[in-house]
RNA sequence: CGGGGAGUGGCGCAGUGGUAGCGCACCAGCUUUGGGUGCUGGAGGUCGGGGGUUCGAAUCCCCCCUCCCCGACCA
C-alpha cells in the first residue's frame, strides 16, 4: 500500500477524550475514529489489525475442530422472551421495531439463536458433538461505554457454542477451546492469564476468563505465587482457617504483635490489653461523636483497624441482614449475593438509611435488635473481641465478643481478597492484579437446550436435553488490549502477527530513494511481504513520526546516505534496534525474517 | 440513575454583550532535505439545537440534545 493513497490522517494532537493508551494511540495514528458514544469506524489501518486477529481466532477454531457460520445480528425479541433473557439484559439490549411494529433486538450474544438453529436441525445422538462459531458485530447499550474499544457498545466477537451428549462431552469441548485460546492470546502477544470467573448473564457453571494482563483493565483478579490458584476477585476465595489479620499485619504496616498465630486463634494475643475471651471484659460503650468511619474510629480510639467490625446493612427478600467482616477489610458484594441466593441482596443506600432512624449509619453493630439475619465472614470468629457501632448514633462499644453479644446465623466467605491474602488451595501468598478480558469459556449445560428444545435421542429412543457450552473473545477488545500492551511514547508497536503490516518502507526526499524505494515496494511484494510505502513528498522527521506512531514491526529507510553505500537502514519498532542490509539482500533477508517469525 | 465538566473550522484550544480567533492539519508558492523545518498567501465555522432577554448574544436566561469524567452497573 501506498501511503499516497492510503485514507489516513495521522493527527499530531491526542484526541481530548480518550484516557487509555490504546484509545489514543489508535485514533491518532488513524486507525478508529468515534461516530457516537461506544461506536467506532475502523479505517484502513484498524481494519487490517482486527482482520489479522479475526484470521487467527479462525484458524484455531477450525483447528480446534469448531464449524463457522454467520447468525443474524437483529434477533426476533420473542426468542429472547422464551429463554428469560429478555428481562435479564433489560435495557443493555439495544432494541427496535419493524415496520409491523414486532420487536427485535440487536444481538449481544447468541445462545438462543445458535440453540434454536440447532434445535430444528438436529435430533440424535448421531449427531453430536457439535461446535459453532461466528464472528460478528455484537451490542450492548452500556451505561457508561469508555475506553475506546475497551468497553464499546458495538464490538466484533467471536462467540462459539458447543453441544454435546453429556457432561464428559462437555468437559472435551470446553477443554478443546481452553486450550485454543491459549494459542489465539499467544499468537496475538498478549500476556494473559487464565482465572476462574463470575458467570454474568449466561449462567452455567464452570467457566474460566482470559484476563490480558494491563493497569487500564477493569477486572481486578486474584492469583497464587506459587501453585496455579487464579480467580476473578468477585469469586476469589482466601484460605478459611486464616489467621485473622495475617493480611493487613503485611499490606497495611501493622505492628508484629497484630498478627495472629494459627495456632493460637483466640484474641489474646492481637492485643496486650485485650483479655482472654473466657473472662472477657462486658461490653462497654465508648462516646465517639460524629465518628463514622473506620479509620477515624481507629484513630480516636488508638486502635486497629483489623480490631474493628464493619456491620454492612442489606434487604434480602424483604429481611434486614447484617454483613460482618472485619475494619480493615472491604466486602465483595458478590460474595454476599452467593451466599444469600437465590434471594437477591441490595446494600441498604442513603434513602433506606434515611427511612430508618433505628439504623444509624456508621454507628451499627452486630447486636441489632431489628437485624433478622446476619451473615459473618469466618474472619469473625476468629478475635475475641472487637470494637464495633453500638446501634446508637455517636457511640461505638468495645470488647464485643463473638457468640457471647452476637452471633451469626451464617458464615460465608465475604472479604474481598487483596494482596498479601493466603491461596485456598495452598496456603502462598496472593497477589492482584488489573486485567481486560479478552475472552470467556462456560459451561452452561442445558438452561438454554431445555428453554428452547434442543433434546436428541439417544440409542435407547430416549429423548435428552443437549449440553451446552460458549465460548467468548472479544476480538475487537482484543486489537485495544494488544496496542495496551505494546506501545511506548512514540506510538504503537504491533506483534508481528496483528500488524496492519510486515514492513514500512520509507522512502526519504530525493529521487533516488524514491526510485530505490519503488523497486524494494515491488520485489517485496512479489514476496508475499506486505509493505506500505511511504511515498509521501513529506519530511524525513515527518515519515519517521508517522512509523513510529503507526507500529509496523519493521521498518526499513531507504535515503541517500545509505544509498551512497549501498545500504538500507532497519529498524525494529518494538525494540529500536537498527542495522543496514546491503541493498541487494534486503528482500531475502527481511523475507527470511518474516518467515520464521511467522513460524515461531 | 446520582454527582461533576464540556460542546467554537478535520484535531487541539482561546474568546464574559459590540462585525468570530490561534496552533496543527488542508490548498498554492518559496525555503528546507535523516526526527513533526521556516516564511508568505489562501480556503474552511448557521459558535450543539430551539426559544427568550437586548438596539445588538458564542457570551445572559429557559428547555432540549450530544459528549467526557467519578460512582452505581457489566457479555
């Protein structure tokens, strides 16, 4: 391609809206331009990227035995209302009427389409497993699109969806795609990380996200320094005989005698002037005016913050609830929604507070009177005693004892985990980290073959619900958390496998490296590299400004100086290495190089 | 949906009642010729939309729309 031709205007000023580095860089350099909140124009440039990482998501899923088919993107609403998703999603569904005034909606996924295809098609165990896929334009009206690509309301997804026989065929299919993935986000040169998931809107149960690992992601995930424990921190589990505090003694700078020794679980040793539970001291109010934070508790009281307990208030299928963990710690409110369900939990909010003058915020403590159900982290029983509101506004108590002035009716894992926390499964450190998520894997076996009567018969005559599994990547994501990855100040560096090109060649001004440059153009071509030509009457500073920001992995510079020695200039964009190539071996070693990157 | 902010030429911005400006980009020319060169000239805007106040509105008032940020939400 030549850069005379190319639709591309390179802009010298950052976009004023965009935050993230992909975003930026991608409109800058020319390669999406915004037509509304959360949608995007891929122009010349962004469209060859995504078309790059559209052909390696294909051929691993034809290599992982998967079939492509293309499903509508405007879906009748009435198959929506037969799987229940139709409420589900509410208004994320971008919705419109015909001219006969019927309901459709624009697709933001496809089980009951690819379900209900499969449904009419097939009939017997003969004819399963099966997996399909498509990619395709799919939408969410988000309430808040941001980030460019990374959170758009129209995205190119490949979504695939299997059927199987039974549970052990699942487990093949899902496997088979695990491990396709791996190599789509290798291939893209993404650094990622497979961790277990929260299901969303699908449903099912299993299932596993592909986290690329970058500060801008919005998914915060767990994982374990030593054994391959790795989990969305909405479902991340720390270990249940944790000492209590053994977090926040090593993140939040708290003095050695704060830890707590598992073998000694009991309080007395977190605090010199604590007493042994058995002869505890009584509950005994404390004035704190005004205090209704944690941290300026700690502060009035010369306490921990790891000493204190958090009552976190909620409404539960028409029940006041009680979330309790401990002061220093935040609670993972989907940990709360588990461990309640299937009844659906709202934290109480400013006007719940406001219509109840017996709860008074900052002030409440496990004791409550009204409180019909209280819901403990394990952590809680771990101390003796602590420090927590005394249901009375401007009051706190001290020595509250577990059991003894309040107790649980249920335990459940609560806390969101941070750093520092101990792994489940082996007791190591964990760490978190932020991540964008490129790509999902369920198992949702037969909610939507049972809705939508997709059974087959087996030998026997017998009819059976098809097991189901999908199967996400967010290509479009993708390509933004590819630039996330690798870019610097200058611009963009594409892995070669998602650049929008193989080689820039930049001609400088003069004829002769015009000329010398239309010759390279061609003999490359003839090679199969893919070259864009910078043939611009422009700058020598121009053209290099331009490379950079654009990324293509390599670039060569074709100017009268080095042609004065018969030389060419290579630079490799991601690294900034140079050297020349002797004019007439360019093409067979650049060709060369490509070839076995393009193996490796 | 709650809170905050912004809509002025393709992009980034200035302009608080008196005839719309700057930088970049774009066009013409000169200059320059290996890291966004310097100069000259030029084209391009119903100042988001509607209503109102005023002799006069980008500017003040009202309504609406769009966009951005924080929060809630989230294949």
């Amino acid at each position: 391609m030549r850069m005379s031709r190319l639709f591309l205007r390179t802009l010298r000023d950052d976009p004023s809206d965009a935050e993230v580095d992909s975003h930026r860089l991608l409109v800058r350099g020319g390669f999406i331009r915004k037509v509304a909140s959360g949608i995007y124009s891929w122009l010349p440039l962004g469209s060859r990227v995504l078309r790059r990482v559209e052909r390696i998501v294909r051929e691993e899923m034809d290599a992982a035995g998967a079939q492509e088919l293309v499903l509508p993107i405007a879906q009748p609403l009435d198959l929506w209302e037969r799987s229940g998703r139709d409420t589900a999603y509410g208004p994320l569904m971008f919705r419109l009427q015909d001219r006969k005034e019927s309901w459709f909606c624009l697709s933001p996924t496809a089980e009951e389409v690819i379900t209900s295809t499969v449904a009419a098609e097939y009939s017997s165990y003969r004819d399963l497993p099966v997996n399909l896929y498509q990619v395709n334009w799919k939408y969410r009206d988000e309430l808040r699109p941001r980030f460019g690509l990374l959170r758009a309301r129209e995205f190119l997804m490949k979504d695939a969806y299997s059927f199987d026989l039974d549970a052990d065929g699942l487990q093949a299919s899902y496997r088979a795609m695990y491990d396709a993935y791996h190599r789509i986000f290798e291939r893209c040169g993404l650094t990622f990380r497979p961790v277990e998931g929260e299901a969303g809107e699908i449903g099912g149960d299993v299932n596993h996200e592909f986290m690329a690992v970058a500060a801008v992601g919005e998914d915060d995930f767990v994982w374990c320094r030593s054994c391959d424990y790795a989990a969305n921190v909405e479902v991340a589990r720390r270990r249940v005989d944790a000492p209590v505090g053994a977090a926040s003694g090593t993140s939040a700078g708290a003095p050695d005698s704060e830890r707590w020794d598992s073998s000694r679980r009991m309080a007395s040793v977190s605090d010199p002037s604590a007493e042994d539970p058995a002869g505890a001291s009584a509950m005994e109010e404390v004035f704190t005016p005004g205090l209704t934070s944690i941290a300026e508790v700690t502060g009035f009281l010369g306490v921990e913050p790891s000493a204190t307990l958090k009552s976190l208030a909620f409404e539960a299928g028409g029940r006041l609830g009680l979330a309790l963990i401990p002061g220093d710690r935040e609670l993972n409110e989907f940990a709360l929604s588990r461990a309640l369900a299937p009844t659906p939990v709202r934290l109480l909010d400013d006007a719940d507070f406001a219509a109840r003058p017996s709860l008074p915020r900052g002030f409440i403590g496990p004791h409550h009177p009204d409180v019909e159900l209280v819901v403990a982290d394990p952590s809680v029983a771990g101390r003796g005693e602590w420090v927590a509101g005394a249901n009375r506004a401007d009051h706190h108590v001290r020595h509250v004892v577990p059991g003894r002035d309040f107790r649980a009716d249920r335990f459940a894992e609560l806390v969101t985990i941070v750093t520092g926390d101990p792994c489940p499964s082996c007791g190591a450190e964990l760490s978190v980290d932020r991540g964008i998520e490129v790509g999902q894997v369920f198992q949702l076996g037969t909610k939507y073959s049972e809705a939508l009567g997709a059974h087959y018969t087996d030998e026997a005559g017998e009819k059976h619900p098809m097991v189901m599994g999908c199967y996400g990547i967010g290509v479009s994501r993708v390509v933004a958390a590819v630039v996330e990855e690798h870019h610097d100040e200058h611009g963009m560096a594409w892995p070669a496998a998602v650049a929008p090109f193989d080689v820039h060649l930049v001609a400088m001004p003069g004829e002769e490296p015009a000329a010398a440059a239309e010759a390279l153009y061609h003999e490359l071509r003839a090679e199969g590299v893919e070259v864009l030509l910078d043939d611009r009457d422009a700058r020598a500073g121009v053209k290099f400004a331009d490379a950079d920001l654009i990324g293509v992995p390599v670039q060569l510079v074709v100017g009268a100086k080095g042609l004065a020695r018969g030389v060419v200039e290579r630079k490799v964009r991601a690294t900034g290495e140079r050297d020349e190539l002797p004019l007439g071996e360019v093409v067979a070693t650049v060709a060369a190089a490509l070839g076995s990157a393009a193996q490796g």
